[in-house]
C-alpha cells in the first residue's frame, strides 16, 4: 500500500466536506460533480435500515438523498482508527479511503473508492457506508472491561456464578429474541446481542453446541484458512492447522459458548411459530430436552441454520428402489461409516461428493462418482488467495471485515470475478485436461460457474481440491455420467452398454432443500411463500436473499453462510434488533417490490429514525 501525499489527502477532505454539504442541501449538481455516471453505493443499516445497493448515480442520488432526511449523516472526517488513504494501483489513479461520520441515530464508517481526474479533482467510483454504533451503546467490543468480577451484584453475595445461571433461565420471563439453530450462525448472533444489553436466547436440538458439525462425515474440514474463521470477540489459537477439521471447529463452537456465557439450550426444538399482531410477539412452542413443551413470546425470531437448508434433497434416479445394498445420504455419515472392503457409488460431484469419494478409498473400499452435471473445480490454494488479507497481517480482522462488506458491490463485484475467472482458467489448465481424461466434466471457460461466484450464488456445484482430483487422475476413484446409466439393479448399476458395476452402498451426495421449505413447516406454507427464498444471492439487488435484513414477515429474520460471513453480518443483525427492541425504529417488513415499510402493528407510532421520510 502506498499512502497519498499531503497534497492529495488535503483534496480528499474538501470531496468528504462537499459530498457532507450535498447531502444536507440535497444539492442534486454538486452531487454529481463528486461521483461517476455509473457509481455505485451499498449501505449497511446506516442510512436506509437496510442491506442496499444502488448502481448508478442518479438513483444513488434519489436514494441517498430521501433516506438523509431520517439520518441526518454529518461530521464525515477521514477515520483515524483504519487504514489511512493509500493509493489502489501503481498508475496512482484510484485511491481508496476510510471515513467516519454521525448520524441522527448514531455513527458510522464509510469506505470510498476515488478515481484522480484529469484536472486533479476526485470522483467517487463506489462507496459503502456502514452503522457502527447506536447512541449510548457503545461499539461492541470497544469498552473497558469491568474492573472486578464482570458483574455488578444485585445483591452482596451474587457470585458471577450465580448470574449466569439467572441469566440463562427463561422458565419465568421470555427473551427477546429467539435464536433456533446453535451453529456458528446462532452463538455468533447471541454473543452481539450480549454486548448490546439484548436477552437472547439459541436453542439447538443437538445435544451439544457444535453437533451440526461434529455428525458429520469424518473427513470434512474447512475450506477456509484459520485465520479467517474467528468468531466475535475471541480470537482462535495460533497453535490450530490452517484447516480445521470437522471435529475441531465443533469443539471450538462448544468453547465459545462456555467462554462467552451465552444463553444456549441444547436438545431443544421449536415445534411452532405463529406471529401475534395485536402483541407484536411470537408465540413459539419448543419441545424442552425434557420432552416438556413450553410455549415462549419472543419480539423477534431468527432462524440461524446453516448455510444451507437441512433438508436433505433425495433425487429419483432409475431403479434405485430395487438396489438391494445400502442407501444413504451424505447428511447420514458420521465418523462411525465404515467404508472398509465396500463398493460405493457417491451421486454427486461437488465437495461433498469428492470428499466422500475420497473418503471410501481412503478407507480401504472402491468408490465410483456419479456426475449428473459439469462441476467447477479448483486447487484449495485459491481459498488461501482469496483470503490472503487475513492471512498478511496489514489489516485488522474488523477493518477486513469492514472492506470487504462495503467493496461487496454486485456489477463490481461481477467484472472482478470474470477477471480472476480467466487467470485460475490459465492456472488450471493442465489440471483440467488430465481431469477430463479421466472421465469428469469440468466447468471452465465461462466465469459464471466460476466457483468465487458459485460460492455466494448457489453455495454448492464446486469443489476446492484437497485430494480428490489426483485419486480421480489416478484412477483410484472412477468418474460416471449420468447419461451412460441405464438403471440402479439389485447388485449395483446397468450402464447403457449392458456392464454392471457391483455395488455395496450408494451415497446421496446431492445437497439440501432451500431453507424455504424447513421454515413452511415452522411457521407455516403462507408465511414461507410470502417470504421466498432464503440465501442465494439475488441479480436483481446483489444482496443475499433475506440475509440479515428485514424480510416480509414482520420480527422473522434469518442468519447464513459461511463463518466469516456470519461473522461480517451478525453485528448489524443485532444492531437492527437492538433498535427496534429500544424503539428507535419501528417493526419493518419488506414489500413485494423489495423496499421496506412499517408493520402493520407499528403504523402511525412515533419513531426517531423513521425509514425513507421525505419530510426535512
């Protein structure tokens, strides 16, 4: 990085002082003069209580300027706590800085890219602008940590003992929001809301934090260096490999919830949930570890399961129902599967497939892979190099977190992909040919089934190579298409050719329903429909589907993906249920064109930071 001069850092105050004023004045021409024709912004709950882009001037423009009215976004300054203003390439035309401001509601931090014009002057290519604090709650994980025992003691002999265990029993009272899904997701979410003085509570219905991974398949490990996996406030040891495997990260889920002191009962499952307009609550039954029932009234529901559903897609294949071995999904194996001396077909091609595959052999059995369709296929080495930031230590892991969230621009995002699309193509070159010799279909070629858009979009149809690819080469794993299967037999599967390839198991490695349909069951087929699709991220605002932002049905949210982006999102998860909980914004439901407007429940109430007021 290469820090601007005096000169130029004199010229970026005067952009941040006049792009303050525009706003104020809603100066529609001096606007303009700061920003591109095709500029493009993403605000994280600062202005618009939303997850929001705009891709062009204009409408950033109209956008900006009606949602300022409410937020009032003032004192913009370069912020003295990141990075200071450096210069993004080695021609020194774009310049990339951190900015801070206050708003009606409290302040934020801000990011803008700056392209030097001809004559000198600046222009904003992209800017995120991001809430960080609430008034009179200070930014989580700022403060100063309590002088003595960690409490204040209600009365002389409370021990901190005795206050986690109060805290943590809602036999008496209900919290105020309602976390279903103890994963990386939920103790994330619940450890935010801790700091922000909000009672959450997460039930799992696995008898302890972290068994959504610990039952898993043996081999399954993280695709993510470690670096990049911390969760909220608490840092990994230094000591564990760069990729953890399954057991290891469920073990360390189990610590942060001892660690951290949240509010975690396991073996407990929400049966119902149905909204009471009139209260503006939940009423929740959960079936207890006990097998009790008990009913709850949350304000808020958030459903944190996973990145994907838990539903396990089961596809019809030909014949399969008179195989007479074993039939098994992937979400089925645990470290108990015993592979040895068995012939497996894994249908399915992506990481779980390969993984799997790699397993059996591993194991002392024969595995065939069944693909229905081409794959995308890379070296685990691209994970390390997509996250070499957390990796060279010249940032802080909030400052990262705080880029990558405000550079999370869809159409800049997309020309960035077909550019790093083309040089993992070249780099894989060789590996694809021998891959196709050996029988898979590989994706290349077209950067839209490159797996770093796969990743957000679909979250499955790739597979980050941590062996599989050589047992394939190799031949110790054996590829199958799909259109050269003429039907499952009893002994295993009749090619179109009239071979029979014997089989002893057959592994569903075919993925999981949307989340969609396990929340139908939850609160009902109306509420699901009218919510849609969950996760998966959408070409028509860049924004995963109703990821950590208010969704059609009022005080339903969800959490998903991955740990760093749990971890990137759970903060303004919290900081916009902290400030409906405290009445600084009302209940918001999203519309079917995709904006946001109040709940019926909360319509005509008096809110401070009321959403999109054209009022000044």
């Amino acid at each position: 990085m290469v820090r601007v001069d005096a000169s130029a850092e004199e010229k970026i105050k005067v952009w941040l002082r006049s792009f303050e004023t525009a706003l104020a004045d809603r100066d529609a021409a001096t606007f303009d003069e700061l920003f591109e024709e095709m500029a493009a912004w993403r605000d994280l709950i600062a202005l618009t209580w939303d997850l929001r882009q705009r891709w062009s001037r204009e409408t950033l423009r109209e956008e900006m300027f009606r949602h300022n009215n409410a937020a009032k976004l003032r004192d913009i300054e370069i912020d003295p706590e990141r990075t200071a203003p450096n210069y993004l390439d080695v021609e020194r035309s774009r310049i990339e800085v951190f900015f801070r401001f206050t708003l009606a509601h409290g302040n934020g931090r801000g990011l803008v890219q700056l392209r030097v014009q001809e004559d000198g002057g600046l222009r904003a290519i992209t800017i995120g602008t991001s809430l960080a604090a609430l008034d009179g709650i200070p930014e989580p994980g700022a403060g100063v940590p309590h002088p003595r025992q960690g409490i204040d003691p209600i009365d002389p002999g409370e021990t901190w003992g005795r206050r986690s265990v109060t805290k943590s029993d809602f036999t008496q009272r209900d919290p105020e929001v309602l976390i279903i899904g103890g994963g990386q997701a939920g103790v994330s979410l619940t450890a935010r809301l801790e700091r922000l003085g909000v009672a959450s509570l997460v039930i799992d219905r696995h008898q302890r934090p972290g068994d959504s991974w610990r039952r898993r398949y043996g081999s399954l490990a993280l695709h993510t260096p470690t670096p990049a996996n911390n969760l909220p406030f608490l840092q990994l040891p230094k000591t564990h490999p760069n990729f953890m495997s399954k057991d290891q990260w469920a073990d360390w889920i189990e610590a942060y919830v001892r660690a951290m002191d949240l509010n975690y009962w396991s073996s407990t499952e929400a049966r119902s949930a149905v909204y009471n307009e009139t209260k503006n609550e939940w009423d929740v039954e959960l079936q207890l570890a006990d097998g009790q029932t008990r009913t709850m009234h949350p304000k808020h529901v958030v459903i944190a399961m996973g990145g994907v559903g838990v539903r396990p897609i089961r596809p019809s294949l030909p014949g399969l129902e008179s195989f007479s071995g074993t039939v098994l999904h992937s979400s089925d194996l645990t470290d108990s599967t015993n592979f040895k001396d068995q012939r497996v077909m894994v249908v399915g091609t992506s990481t779980s497939g390969h993984d799997i595959a790699l397993e059996a052999v591993n194991n002392g059995g024969s595995s065939w892979m069944l693909q229905r369709s081409s794959t995308t296929v890379v070296n685990i080495t691209e994970a390390i190099n997509f996250n070499a930031d957390y990796t060279s230590g010249e940032r802080s892991e909030q400052e990262i977190d705080e880029r990558r969230n405000m550079n999370w621009i869809y159409p800049k995002v997309l020309e960035k992909v077909q550019t790093y699309a083309a040089e993992a193509d070249q780099r894989h070159e060789e590996f694809y040919d021998d891959l196709r010799k050996a029988g898979l279909q590989v994706t290349s070629d077209d950067w839209t089934q490159n797996w770093a858009i796969k990743v957000f979009r679909d979250f499955s149809g790739y597979y980050l190579n941590v062996g599989a690819s050589e047992a394939i080469i190799e031949g110790r794993i054996k590829v199958v298409q799909a259109v050269d299967l003429e039907s499952f037999v009893p002994e295993g599967v009749r090619l179109n050719d009239g071979s029979v390839i014997e089989l002893d198991v057959v592994v569903l490695a075919t993925g999981f329903a949307n989340l969609r349909e396990e929340i139908a069951g939850l609160v009902g087929p109306d509420v699901a429909n009218r919510v849609g699709d969950v996760g998966g991220m959408s070409p028509d605002d860049g924004e995963l589907r109703n990821n950590c932002r208010p969704t059609a049905q009022a005080g339903l949210w969800f959490i998903q993906g991955g740990i760093m982006d749990v971890r990137r999102y759970c903060g303004l998860l919290a900081l916009q249920l902290k400030a409906n909980l405290d009445g600084t914004i009302p209940t918001l439901v999203r519309t079917a064109d995709g904006d946001l407007a109040v709940s019926k429940s909360d319509d005509g109430l008096p809110y401070p930071a009321v959403v999109g007021a054209d009022a000044p």
